[in-house]
C-alpha cells in the first residue's frame, strides 16, 4: 500500500503566503514601471517640445528686435552718399553689444562692396577678416531670404545678422550687416539641459549647435540626419516625434519649432535611454523593497503556521474539556482546512449553548438600557404645547429606534424667544449623546445673564457636538430668536431644511406665499471646530406662522416606498391655514396626513416638526 505524503500545514501557509505575496508585487512593479514609462515618456515629450517652442520665441523676438535696431539706425540713411545720419552714428557710439555696421552695395548681381561702415573700439578686425567667406554667404541669404544671421566662429558670442534693406524714396537696396558681441538667445545652444537644441536654416543647414552635439553613444552624422529629415518635415509651426537611430538603435525623443523668420527651425531631442535614467534608479530602488517585503511574507508566514501548530495543540485541550462538561471551550483556527473545518464544528458543537444563554441575557440587559436611554432622552424635549402672550407653539416628535437623533426645544431669555431644531447623522445611541451635548449647552446659555447673539450659540453648539463627537456624528441644525418687541425673527443655520414662514392674510394663501428662510447656511455642527457663522434676520407680522421640521418628515415612505416629499406637506400646511384652523388642529392635521399616508410602514428616520405662531 503507498503511504499518502501529506505537505504538513506549516509549509503549506508558507508556501501560500509568499507565493500569493511575490505573485502581487510582482503584477504592481510591472504594472508601476508600465505606467511610469508612459507617464515619463509623455512629460518628455511635451517638455521637450515646450522646449524648443520657447527656445524659437525667444530667438524670433531677439531677431526681431535686433532687426527693428538696425533698421531704426538706417533711418535717415543718405543714398546718395551711402553714409549713416549724425544722429545714428551718436547712438550707435553709444551701443554696448553692437561692434559694427556695415553698410553693402549690390549693384546688378556684382560681388558685394562696402559702401559704409561704423567700428566701435572692441571690434575684432581680425575675426572679421578671416570670416569673410562666411559673412558673403549671410549676405547672400539675405539677398534672398531679407533676413540671415550665424556665429562667426563655432560656440563664440560673437555673431552677425545680415538684413536686405530697402532705401527711403529710391528702388536701390543696400544689405546691413550687423556684428554683435553678445546674444540671449545663444545660451540656448551652450546650456547644460538635458536638451540639446539646433538651429537650421531653410536649406536644413545647421547653423547653431551646442559644443557637445550628441551624446556619447549617438554618431554625429546620423544624428545630424535625422535632424536635418525632422526639420524637413515641418509643416507647421511645431513638430513632435520619436526616431529611431539605425546604427545604435538608440530611440530619439525630437521635437521641432519654426522661428518664424527667414525659415528658421529650432530643433531639440534628447535620447529616450537619457529621459528614462530615473527609471533605474526606481527598478533599483523596487528591487530593494521586493526583498524586503519578501523576507517580511516569510517571517509572517513562519509566524502563522506556529500559530496554526497551537490550535491543534488547542483542539486536543478542548476535546478532553468537553468530556468533561465544559462547554465553555473555544479554539481559534483561521485556516480552510480539515483542521480548520474541524475547529469551527468543534466551536460550534461547544459554544452553542453557552452563546444562547450569553445572547439571551445580553439581549435583555440591552433592551432595558435602550429603554432607560429612551426615558432619559424624553427628558431633554419640552412639553409638544406652549401658549404665551407673544408665541404659541405646537409639536411633535417621533424617534424611528428607542434613541432618536432629531431634537426640537424652546425656551425664552431675556425676554426673546428661542427655538432649536436640529437632526443628528444616524439614529441610536450614538446620535442620542449629541442630541444630549446640544440640550446642556442649550441650558447652559440658557442660564447665562445677558444673553448670546444667534451666530455665538451657534458657534458654541458646534464646539460643543465637535468636542463631543469628533466629527464622527454630525448635525443639521436651525436655531432662531424671536424678539416680541420689534418682531424680529434672528436666525442662523447649519444645512438644516429650511423653516417656511405662512405670512397672515385674509385670502388665500398660496404656496408662492410661502417664504423660506435660506440665506445663508453653513456646514453642519461637528463638522469643523473652527466654523464661524452669520445671522440673518426677517420681520414677522402679527399671526404669522412658522414651520420648521426635520427631512424625516419629507422622506417619509408609504408601503409603496414612495416619499411624502415636500409638495404634499406643504400642501397640508396650506389647507389647514387656508381653512382657519387653529394652530393646534393645524399640527394635528399634518399628524393626520403623515399616519394616513405612512400607514404601518417603519420609520427610516425620525419624524420632528413643531408650529410658532406670534
């Protein structure tokens, strides 16, 4: 008979835990590194292309303004006498980055010949001298392009633009030459970015580059080719793409822009391979973290199946218990197992009696704890009627569970009248403790000599729910003041509905008649410590009524599930006013309405409204 080699459980959870655990980093640095490259890639490219688009901005307004330089030098330029007015030659003395003009004949396609000429000290006749074959190839670009300029000498800050001009009154031209010492935009083909920028003419020639064109493992004349093909392509004013190079089959991220002057391209790239070198660093980086996460899987893993060693050793402790009529016993297994399936029997079969004895006596302790705290929170609201000279007040309350979280109060100070509504998040015992915090801090101002604006107790109430529930239970809330001398209604609210006034009129009242009191609301107590609120106010008229109420009332559900909603509440509202009725037997009514429509169905939330009438 061949013996059954069974993988003991330590090694299977082992095996488990760090094959699942290096299976799932492996998938997230894949996945990472993925979404990296790509995100790399675009950042690149864009940046780059913002590269060389900035580079041609700045190289089109130096142009220009260089451009605009000469010609205002040329202003008043005899033809005659090809000589440069006083005026000019005072401020071209007077030119810093100016070394010197000259001023060219062309007569009938001849050989160019100066025909004036200013030389500031610091001018290099040498350099001069010996770039003359370059500076005829400006002038002849000029001839056709009006505009050309170049370095006199590879990577030096001196440069030429030569301009076609064309003479004030006359059809002659005479063509410019400027020498300058110094150029912004030169620092675009000298600086240390990653971005090495070129600048081509129309032909594709390279006119400017940086001192190191290319890379170390870039070939310069394939390089110089695939710049050359990229400018060529130009068909707008800027160009973007990736190029791969043959011969090392380095990839090339090049983006291209057009200077927009005398067919000027700017032309940058930077090797994919260079845009990528953070990459290895987080691949190295990752690598350290996998092993460590690793190491971390085994320990746990060794960890948990000594664990799992104890509950057997636990099960075997229990069995003799039971035999002995201990059925107290528990063992805790959290494998998928046989011996997992035989502990949670063994637990089952053990605690079942004792679970029915424990739940029964904890049912009933809990029970009468919700009714103690359902007595006591009957305590924190006021009486549902209330006459004075000034105001009547009618009310209802109806908690959803034992603990409800809306809370409604009333009471006078100083001679004003206050009334408090507010609907706590959730209902329970948990909403029941802030509905509590607001009541002591409602009798804690109510004891207070002088009294408090609305906006202050508000800003207490909510320090008050914030201390108490750190922002774990928040709560809409209403609070108004009403003063029966000048008959100002003082309000402020905390994202609570919006109590409706039903002004007093002899004719029918319409729901258009009917005035929210929205005008500022502010986020709901608990919410911030550091809230501040603002009153409003509205002046009621002699019988006026006023509503507030919780959303309980207007989501209130029939066995249809359909919701009251505000329309039909209002709609009550308004008949009973409508028909005169008292504003005791108006509230009644709107009991009426919310029992017909709700008939047996269970609260979902609780039910608060209550009627003022002044």
């Amino acid at each position: 008979m061949i013996k059954t080699v069974r993988i003991p459980l330590k090694f299977k959870l082992i095996i488990l835990l760090v094959g699942l655990s290096t299976f799932v980093l492996m998938s997230f640095a894949f996945v990472a590194i993925s979404d990296f490259t790509q995100d790399k890639m675009a950042y690149v490219f864009d940046a780059n292309k913002a590269h060389s688009s900035n580079s041609a901005n700045q190289m089109r307004t130096e142009i220009q303004f260089t451009v605009n330089k000469l010609t205002f030098l040329m202003r008043g330029f005899d033809s005659n006498t090809f000589k440069l007015h006083s005026f000019s030659k005072s401020i071209f003395s007077n030119e810093g980055q100016l070394d010197a003009l000259f001023v060219y004949k062309n007569p009938k396609g001849e050989q160019f010949k100066i025909a004036h000429k200013a030389i500031n000290s610091n001018f290099n006749k040498e350099l001069y001298r010996s770039k003359a074959e370059k500076i005829k190839k400006l002038l002849k670009k000029a001839k056709k392009n009006q505009i050309s300029l170049d370095r006199l000498s590879p990577h030096s800050s001196t440069w030429a633009l030569a301009l076609r001009y064309d003479l004030v009154g006359t059809k002659k031209k005479a063509y410019v030459l400027g020498v300058f010492n110094q150029g912004d935009f030169l620092d675009i083909f000298s600086s240390l970015s990653r971005q090495k920028s070129f600048l081509l003419d129309r032909q594709n020639k390279i006119l400017m580059q940086p001192k190191e064109p290319s890379f170390s493992n870039i070939n310069k004349e394939e390089l110089y080719k695939v710049l050359q093909q990229v400018s060529s392509q130009m068909q707008g004013s800027s160009l973007a793409r990736q190029v791969t190079l043959e011969n090392t089959n380095e990839s090339l991220l090049v983006s291209a822009s057009s200077v927009d002057i005398a067919g000027l391209n700017i032309v940058s790239y930077v090797p994919r391979s260079t845009a990528l070198e953070p990459l290895r660093a987080l691949k190295f980086k990752g690598l350290i973290i996998f092993l460590i996460l690793v190491l971390i899987t085994i320990v746990i893993s060794v960890l948990s199946s000594n664990k799992l060693t104890f509950a057997l050793n636990q099960l075997t402790q229990g069995t003799k218990k039971i035999s002995k009529g201990q059925f107290d016993v528990s063992v805790s297994s959290q494998s998928n197992d046989e011996i997992g399936e035989l502990s949670a029997n063994f637990n089952i079969m053990a605690k079942e009696i004792g679970r029915l004895v424990v739940d029964t006596e904890a049912k009933i302790r809990m029970e009468n704890e919700l009714k103690m705290a359902h007595l006591v929170q009957n305590t924190l609201f006021p009486e549902p009627s209330y006459q004075s000279e000034n105001v009547a007040i009618e009310g209802f309350y109806e908690p959803a569970s034992e603990c409800g979280g809306d809370w409604w109060f009333h009471n006078k100070i100083d001679g004003k009248y206050y009334f408090w509504i507010g609907d706590a998040t959730g209902h329970g015992a948990p909403a029941a403790l802030v509905t509590a915090a607001a009541r002591s801090t409602a009798s804690l101002i109510e004891n207070m000599k002088g009294g408090l604006a609305i906006d202050h107790i508000m800003y207490l109430l909510n320090q008050s729910i914030y201390s108490c529930a750190k922002g774990q239970v928040l709560m809409t809330f209403f609070l108004a003041s009403y003063d029966p001398t000048t008959r100002i209604l003082s309000y402020c609210n905390a994202s609570h509905e919006p109590p409706f006034v039903l002004p007093f009129t002899e004719s029918k009242l319409t729901k258009r008649d009917l005035i929210p009191l929205l005008d500022h609301t502010f986020p709901r107590l608990g919410e911030s410590g550091e809230t501040n609120f603002r009153l409003s106010e509205y002046t009621l008229n002699p019988k006026d009524r006023v509503i507030f109420y919780t959303d309980g009332v207007t989501e209130l559900k029939n066995p249809e599930n359909k919701m009251l909603g505000e329309r039909l509440f209002l709609k009550n509202i308004l008949h009973s006013i409508n028909e005169k009725k008292s504003l005791k037997d108006s509230v009644l009514s709107l009991e009426a309405t919310i029992n017909d429509f709700r008939q047996s169905t269970p609260l979902d939330d609780d039910l608060t409204y209550f009627m003022v009438q002044v």
